[in-house]
C-alpha cells in the first residue's frame, strides 16, 4: 500500500511518533527490572532515542539516532522491541537506527 503525505503532516507524525518512542524506551526501562543482565544492559544504557525522518513511500520507515551513555554498540533488541509496541498503532511500521551518538562523559577512551 502507497503512503501520500504532506510535509506538514510528516512533521505531526515525528512529533507523534517521537512520543510513543520516548513512552516505550520509559515503559520499557520499568519493565526489564526483570529481565537478564544483558537485556538491563542494552536498556539502560540508552539516554533517549531521537526520530530523525519519517519517510513513507511503501511502508511507514522511521530513521532514529539513538543517544548512548555507555560502551555498547549493539540496540538490535531495543530497536525490535520499540518497532514491534509501536506496531500497535502503525501495523507496517519499520524502525531504522540512522546514527549511535556517544555521550559519555567519562571512561574509557575518554579519560583514559
């Protein structure tokens, strides 16, 4: 099925789009109290996910940059999480990691 949208309406769905985000990544920081260490890991160590473009030409494709505070490098399962809780309100909705920003303050590489 082919999407047509305005600019404007391309605007509304990033800012829409950027909530359900930022309502997941918090839902799903709550949430894996639970889980593995690994999966703790590749939560927390996310500061926030930013939407970069929304392009709509066969599917709905949402290009993110994804803010990080720590040495990982690997957000598969973060990105199929948020990409499938955000399936609920857009069904063929795909999600694309356009860009890793490093905001560490400290560490490794950094001080050292």
């Amino acid at each position: 099925m082919k999407y047509v949208i305005t600019e404007s309406q391309s605007k509304s769905f990033q800012k829409m789009i950027q909530g359900l985000i930022n309502l997941t990544l918090d839902t799903l920081k709550e949430e894996s109290e639970d889980w593995g260490m690994d999966e703790i890991d590749e939560v927390q160590s996310v500061d926030k996910i930013v939407v970069n473009r929304v392009v709509t030409i066969n599917k709905m494709k949402v290009y993110v940059n994804i803010h990080k505070n720590s040495n990982r490098y690997d957000f598969d399962n973060l990105r199929a999480e948020i990409q499938y809780r955000l399936k609920d309100w857009f069904p063929n909705i795909e999600l694309y990691v356009e860009d890793i920003i490093d905001d560490t303050k400290f560490g490794p590489g950094i001080d050292w």
